[in-house]
C-alpha cells in the first residue's frame, strides 16, 4: 500500500485493460475452484464472529433484554445506537451508487457493486437490531398493516412505524436495484464458466439474459429510473431514522435538525466503509488496474464533504443548545462536552471532523494506508456518535430525579461484535459468490476509450 | 424426433461500429427480424432495428408510483380513520400529515417493482433456453463480440446474400443456428 502516482489526467481504468481482460478478471475470482487465503481468513473470522452473534442472540432471547445494560432512564442502548449505525452504513452504499449514477460519474462503475453489496449486508445487521431489542421480538409482525384478526393495528403516526416501513421498503428497493444492475454481469459468469455445475448455478441466476439491444435498452431506462427513486428514497430512510429522534421530546433529541444530520452522517459513514472494502477488494482480488487511485481520489473526497456537512450539523447542535432558552437542553450540552460521557464526544469530534481534514491533501487521498486508517477511525467516530446521541441523551433527562447511567454489558458488546460478524460473512459470501466489479459498465467506459 | 429448423444466420463482429452498420443496411433492404447481441449497451442500437418502438416501461413505473401512493395511503386512512380509530392529542383522525411518509414508501417500492418485473417481462426473462445460445462462439456475446443475427423467420431471407453483407462489413464469422 503506497501513494499511488495520480497525475490529473489519469484514466479512470488503467491502459491495458480491454473487454476481454476485465471480464475475465472479474469473473475468474468467482469462478476460480479454490478462493484465496485471505479470503479463508476473512470469512473464518467473520464466521466466529456470527457465533458470537448466535450465542449473544440465543442468551438474550432466553433471559430477556435484561441481559444488557439498558434500564431506566437509559432504556435505548447499544441495538438501536447500533441500528442506526449500520442503516447509515448501508445508505453510504445507495449514496456511492445511485447518486453518481445520476451525476454521470464514470468512477462509480468499478466501486458501486461493492457499495451494493456492502448495502445489503449492512441493512441485513440494520433489520436485525430493532428485533432484538423488542422485548418480545416473536411480535415484530405486528407493526405490519394488515388485517390481522387480534382488531390491533399499529400507530402509523409514530416516527416508529415509518421507520420500519422505510427499512423493510428500502430492503426490498435495494435487492431489486442490486438484480438489475447485476443481471448482465451474471451472464457473463455464466458464459465463462468452465464445470457444468458452475454453468447450470450461473444460468439460473442470469435469467437467460441474451444481451439483445432491447434488453439493454430496457435495463438501461429501467436502471436510469430506478437510481433517480433510490436517491431521494435513501434520503428519506436516514431522514426518518432522524425523525424518531426528532420526535422524542428528550433533550438532544427533539431537534429539528436531525433528519439531514443523520443523513450527512451517512454520507460519511457508508463512503468511509466503502473506500475500506474497495480497498481490500483492490488488493486481495487484484483488481488495481480496474479499480484505480481515480476511484479512491473521488470516494476520498466525497467523504471530505460529508465530514464538512457533519461538522456544520455539530455545530448547530452546540449552538443551538447553548443559545436556546431551554435549561434541560443546556444541562444536557454541558454533560455531554464535559460530563462523564465527554471523551466520547470528543473523540468522535477529532475522529469524524478534525482528522478528515487531513484529506483535503492529494498525498494524503491517495496513500491507500491512510485513507483505510482515516475511514476507519470515521466508522468508530460514527458509532460514538451514535452512542452519545441515544444514551448520553437519555441519561440527562428533564428531571433530575430521572437521571443515570448506562453502562454497557457483555452481552451488548457481543451484539456489536457478532453483528459486525453477520455483515463480514455476508460480504465475503458476496465477494466468492457474485462479481463484485459492475463488468457491463466498465466495458463501456473501456469502449468509450476509458475517459471521464 | 423432429427435423432440426434453421433459426438465421449469426454474424460475428469484432467492434460495435461495423455491426451498427451492418445491422442499419439489413434494416434499409426490408429485413425485419433482425436482432443484436452486444457485451454492453450500444447508444441507439435499439433504435436502428425497431424505429419508432418506443418503450413502455417508464409508463409502467409511473402507474406503479401511483397505484403505490393510493395504495399506501388507503391503508393508513383506513386503519386510522375507519378500522381503529384512536384519538392522538386531539389530531384529526385523517391526520395526512402524519401518512406521507408511509404513503411515500409504499409509492417508490411499487414504482421499483414495477420497473423490475416490468423489465423482466418486456426482455421475456427468465427464459432459460433460447436458439441463439447454440450458436458458434456465443458465449462471446457477453464479453468481448458483438453478434447479428437475422431470423429465418424474415420473408426476405436469403442467407447468401446475408452473408454477404455480412462479410462486407467485416465480421469475422458468420454462421447458421438451427432451432
């Protein structure tokens, strides 16, 4: 991992690279009988891990929520704090592959099938975390509006509700979103695949896609349309995860801000996590003639701008307490820049703001190593961020009488743990499994001779 | 068993220039079944063999938006105002500020569902089996050839002379698939 040379008119695919080679590149990690080292490594870790999330499951739903640490006053804790991270997670992935889509920006090409699959995995821990903080998760069924024959139906004027309606709509949006885009690809597997069993498992999956000028001309608008509804959609879902806050009247919570601060939060969080999956792709697949120093330079300063719109959001959430005539809010400020959950909040400061700025050098945005450092101190930042904002919070509420403290259990940090867990095997299964490299749209960037 | 059909002629091109070419003179001697296959999507490819076919599948996704916000929006009404109506601080019961969002939701995820399936319909997918797929180097199709193909089922066929156009623009093989 060294600084990669990056002169201004450097192309987005390296020359070389024609139709043939990236195809079969991209293909041959999927198709190669046996998958690196690494990647056992990989998924072996993040297999121990999903133990760990089986075992942290199995215990909670045996003993109840009990087991973490959440209680009175502090009754959200880790899962939802963990909720929102992972949704922010994911809407990084719509963020890098539809909204470029519609910007017209070639970069994306290379990186948005790993976007897209992060997404889905990381919605997958996301869905998760609401459920297992239920206290009786068996009854997550009932937020669904249907005709049940309990008479019960659920509030649909609470932020709640259209929360789970965003997530479960966004799952479904993004699988259909994600087969759209993958389709010719599988075909591509499926043409280039050798074993029998390979071509049978590939054919079914690619549908039967010929590649005719009006099936890519359908794809094509059907693509089109389906990025100009996921961009605003994936606004909406982080913008709804700020509402349930919003709507809370706990002091730090009930802000009118928070749907667009959660939403930069995402911009930072999910281009930060996908820069550190592209880069790992990049290397362990060798894929670093297809995915160039142009690609991480445009994510690198993507994210520049997400930490710029989160320090505005800071900002006015200091401001706004300070300045405001609302004394709880005030008290609650002050407990959270010097109260006993302060080094959080500091740390996610230098984490999500200072240290980001560092980006805003070209040596520092194309040193694969910093840029995997930088991103991943934005992750832990973001989950600090989290943190103080659902538990530091809830612990200094209006009346005095009403505070406490949280403090976090093994059984919460397994949960962390093993959910990291889920989303890695996800991923890595991904990764063996499905082309992580959008080959029909490098292809074209190739026959339109690799420009911008 | 039955006798093996000719489904057309195949030609094989190496760059997406000669095969539009190629595909636009087929068009102009009257041939009508002509259909390409291409390793990525060739700007108005479509257009040069079906002329003023213009495709309904923004149409569709637009009726499913709506269908999805009436949808979406009579489900809430009903449970709030009709089926279980319940008083919230005073609020209206059609209180339709508080359903955009879900009337929102539901209006994109039928907008998406509507261009997926749609999509799927209109390329006639899934359909695993298709004559071309037996054609010589097909597999090619999907990574670095661009492929022309005109049915036998064309009034006009003539495979000499579609050979010969064929050759003319330079594909480096042509070739007969039987159905």
């Amino acid at each position: 991992m060294t600084v990669i040379d990056l002169p201004p008119e450097a192309p987005i695919v390296e020359p070389g690279v024609d139709l043939r080679s990236v195809s079969a590149t991209v293909a041959d990690r999927v198709l190669q009988p046996k998958a690196p080292r690494w990647w056992w490594i990989g998924f072996g870790l993040s297999l121990t891990l999903l133990m760990v999330l089986v075992v942290a499951v199995f215990w909670l739903f045996l003993n109840g929520i009990g087991v973490w640490g959440v209680g009175i006053p502090v009754a959200w804790g880790f899962a939802i704090a963990e909720y929102v991270w992972w949704i922010a997670l994911a809407s990084g992935g719509t963020i890098v592959s539809a909204l470029f889509y519609l910007t017209r920006s070639p970069w994306r090409s290379a990186t948005n099938r790993i976007a897209e699959s992060m997404l889905l995995a990381a919605a997958a821990c996301a869905g998760l975390m609401p459920i297992l903080h239920l206290g009786r998760p068996g009854l997550f069924y009932w937020l669904f509006p249907y005709s049940t024959v309990m008479g019960v139906w659920p509030q649909v004027r609470s932020p709640l509700w259209w929360d789970f309606i965003c997530l479960l709509c966004y799952i479904l949006m993004s699988i259909m979103f994600y087969y759209t885009g993958l389709l010719p690809d599988v075909a591509t597997v499926r043409d280039l695949a050798q074993h029998r069993r390979k071509q049978i498992f590939y054919g079914i999956l690619a549908l039967g896609w010929r590649g005719t000028a009006r099936h890519w001309r359908n794809q094509q608008v059907v693509y089109y349309i389906m990025c100009a509804i996921m961009a605003p959609m994936v606004i909406s879902v982080h913008s709804v995860v700020g509402l349930d806050f919003a709507g809370g009247l706990t002091p730090g919570w009930h802000s009118t801000q928070f749907p667009p601060y959660f939403f930069f939060g995402a911009v930072i969080s999910g281009v930060a996590l996908v820069i550190m999956l592209t880069i790992v792709v990049r290397h362990g697949y060798a894929f670093e003639n297809v995915i160039t120093g142009y690609h991480l330079n445009a994510m690198a300063k993507v994210m520049l701008v997400g930490s710029i719109m989160l320090g505005y959001s800071y900002l006015w959430e200091g401001w706004g307490s300070i300045y405001g005539s609302d004394i709880a809010e005030r008290t609650m400020f002050m407990d959270r820049i010097f109260g006993f959950y302060a080094p959080a909040y500091w740390v996610k400061l230098v984490l999500n703001i200072l240290v980001p700025q560092l980006l805003w050098l070209p040596v520092v945005r194309r040193s694969e190593l910093l840029l995997f450092l930088i991103s991943g101190g934005i992750i832990v930042g973001m989950w600090l961020e989290r943190y103080i904002i659902v538990i530091q919070s809830l612990h200094r509420n209006y009346m005095p009488s009403y505070w406490g403290t949280f403090y976090p259990t093994l059984w919460d940090w397994a949960t962390l743990a093993g959910s990291i867990g889920l989303f890695l095997t996800i991923f890595f299964l991904i990764l063996r499994l499905l082309p992580i490299v959008s080959i029909a749209e490098v292809r074209e960037i190739i026959a339109k001779g690799g420009s911008k | 068993m039955s006798e093996p059909r000719l489904f057309g002629l195949v030609g094989r091109f190496a760059s997406a220039d000669s095969l539009t070419d190629a595909a636009r003179q087929l068009r102009s001697l009257g041939y009508r079944e002509v259909e390409a296959y291409t390793p990525y999507p060739i700007d108005g490819l479509d257009e040069v063999l079906r002329p003023r076919r213009r495709t309904w599948l923004p149409l569709l996704m637009f009726i499913g938006a709506v269908f999805g916000a009436v949808w979406g929006y009579f489900i809430q009404a009903w449970d709030e105002v009709l089926n279980y109506p319940i008083n919230v601080g005073g609020r209206p019961h059609n209180s339709w500020p508080a359903f955009v969002v879900g009337t929102f939701e539901f209006m994109v995820l039928c907008a998406i569902a509507a261009g997926f399936f749609g999509l799927l319909a209109s390329c006639r997918l899934p359909r695993l089996y298709h004559p071309i797929f037996a054609a010589d180097d097909f597999d090619r199709a999907s990574v670095d050839r661009f492929f022309l193909c005109v049915g036998a089922r064309d009034p006009s066929f003539d495979p000499r002379r579609i050979r010969r156009l064929f050759e003319r623009h330079g594909a480096e093989r042509v070739s007969e698939v039987v159905a």
